[in-house]
C-alpha cells in the first residue's frame, strides 16, 4: 500500500475527480477527510470507503469560507493527529463569453477555484510546518491553466493563477520538506464536463483537438495524483503535471 498510516484531505471529493482520488487514496491505506457539498454523495463516499475497510471522515463544508475550513482541519487533527497529504480539488466552472461575464460570476470562480486554494493550503502547510515530517500538497489546476479556451477567461485565470500559487509554495515550502504540485487534467468525464458530453455534435468536434481521440476518466487523474502524494514522487516539488491524452501538444 503506497500511502499506509497516511492522513490525507481532498477537497471537491463528493462527485467526480476529487472522489476518484478520495477512494484510490483510501485502498492505498490512508485516512480520508472527503469535502463537498453534496450530502448524499458524501454519504456514498463514505460507505464505499468503510465497507472496504477504509477510515474515513466527510464534511459538508463549503471550501470558500476559512472558519468551516479552519473548523475541518481541526477535526482530522482532532481525529487523526496529523495531516499528510492535501488535494485542492474542489471547482466550479461555467462558460461564459468574456464580454458577458459577470462581477458575481468573476468572484465566484476566484473564491472557489484560487481563494480556496490558497487557503485550504496555508492552513494545511501550518499544520505540516509543525509537524516537522513533510508533506504533499496538490493543487488541481487545468490544461487551461497552461493555455486558453474561449469563453472561460475566468476559469482560465483561475488555473493560471493556481499554477503559480503552487509554484510560490514550492518555492518557500521546500526547506520543510513540504512538496507542492499541480495536476492539469484535459477533458475528464463528470458533471462538469455534462453539458458537453450530452451533445453529439459537440463533443465530436472537441474530441478531433485530442490526439488519443477519447476524453480522460476520473480514474486516470486518481492515478497522477497518487503519485504525486506518495513518496514514489519524493524528488518532484514546483510543477505541473499534465494529462490530457495529448491535447497540449496539438498545434493545429
Ligand atoms: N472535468 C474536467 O474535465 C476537468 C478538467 C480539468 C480540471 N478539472 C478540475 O478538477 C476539479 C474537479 O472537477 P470535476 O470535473 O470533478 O467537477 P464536479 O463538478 O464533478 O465535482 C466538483 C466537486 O467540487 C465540489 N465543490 C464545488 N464547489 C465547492 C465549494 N464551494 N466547497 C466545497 N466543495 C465544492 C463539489 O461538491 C464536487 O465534489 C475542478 O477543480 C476542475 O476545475 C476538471
């Protein structure tokens, strides 16, 4: 087991993503703080995870506000006793044409996708700092946070800017033996991603801008991000892992 007597917090793990990494974590031993803000899935996530035998905690907490994130970190402390492994997962996007995006839906995307971000990992790096054993810290960027698609500015920025939180962190966490990431996934099938994949039309014409021709499963991000927290990565800290069936890489 790759992350045996690890505690880890992935935040966004009631759908999607974020609970492909939340159960991959958990069959690799570690303790599990699952936060979103669906109910009814969380209770999913944590059945699947203790009838497996797995140890698991959820919260149904909303990642922009830092006194319920204050009050999540300090229950698995509680819990637990430690914190090893952070997954800044949770997101929201909704496309919009620049010209029309709105001052609330602009400050929506920050505060969820990077105000978040930064939060959940100071207090988690805290948390690691006085530990004195290190840590991983994930940060769940995009592919648009290394390149633009039209009508997300916002949600662009949003992963640009969580790309170089990650780095800023790298760089002043290393002496802690704190690593730092990014991951940034192509096209993954969720209910983000919904929209899309209900239209025909659509999706066989984004899928002609992936070279492998097919979109990612949550699974395939589970798989980089449980190498990203275990120590098979030990070297790796400041960068931003793609995987994205090739996608980056198409110039036409
Ligand atoms: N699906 C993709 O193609 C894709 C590609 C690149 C990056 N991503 C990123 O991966 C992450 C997960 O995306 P997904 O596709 O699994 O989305 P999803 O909509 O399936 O799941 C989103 C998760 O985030 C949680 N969440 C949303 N707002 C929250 C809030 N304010 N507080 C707490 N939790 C909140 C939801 O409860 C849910 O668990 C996001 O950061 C997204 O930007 C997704």
């Amino acid at each position: 087991m790759r992350l045996l007597n690890k505690v880890a917090l992935v935040t966004g793990s009631s759908l999607g993503i974020g609970r492909a990494i939340a159960l991959r974590f958990a069959r690799e031993g570690a303790k599990v703080a699952v936060i979103g803000l669906e109910k009814d899935m969380l209770d999913e996530v944590r059945d699947l995870i203790s009838g497996e035998g797995g140890e698991v905690m959820t919260f149904e907490s909303d990642v922009q506000y830092k006194i319920q994130m204050e009050s999540v970190l300090d229950s698995v402390i509680g819990r637990w006793g430690c914190l090893d492994v952070v997954v800044n997962n949770a997101g929201i996007c909704k496309p919009t044409p620049f010209l029309d995006i709105t001052e609330e839906e602009w400050d929506r995307h920050m505060n969820i996708n990077l105000k978040a971000t930064f939060l959940v990992s100071q207090l988690a790096a805290r948390q690691m700092v006085r530990q004195g054993r290190g840590g991983s810290i994930i940060q769940m960027s995009s592919v648009n946070g290394l390149a633009a698609e039209a009508d997300q500015a916002h949600y662009n920025t949003t992963k640009g800017g969580i790309n170089l939180l990650m780095m800023s962190m790298a760089l002043e966490l290393a002496k802690d033996k704190i690593r730092v990431n990014s991951l940034c996934p192509g096209f993954i099938e969720t209910r983000l991603t919904k929209p899309l994949l209900d239209n025909p039309q659509a999706i066989g014409e984004y899928l002609k801008t992936i070279p492998m021709q097919e979109v990612g499963q949550p699974e395939d991000i589970a798989n980089a991000a449980l190498y990203l927290a275990s120590d098979e990565s030990r070297y790796m800290t400041g960068h931003c892992m793609v995987v994205d069936g090739g996608q980056l890489s198409r110039l036409s």
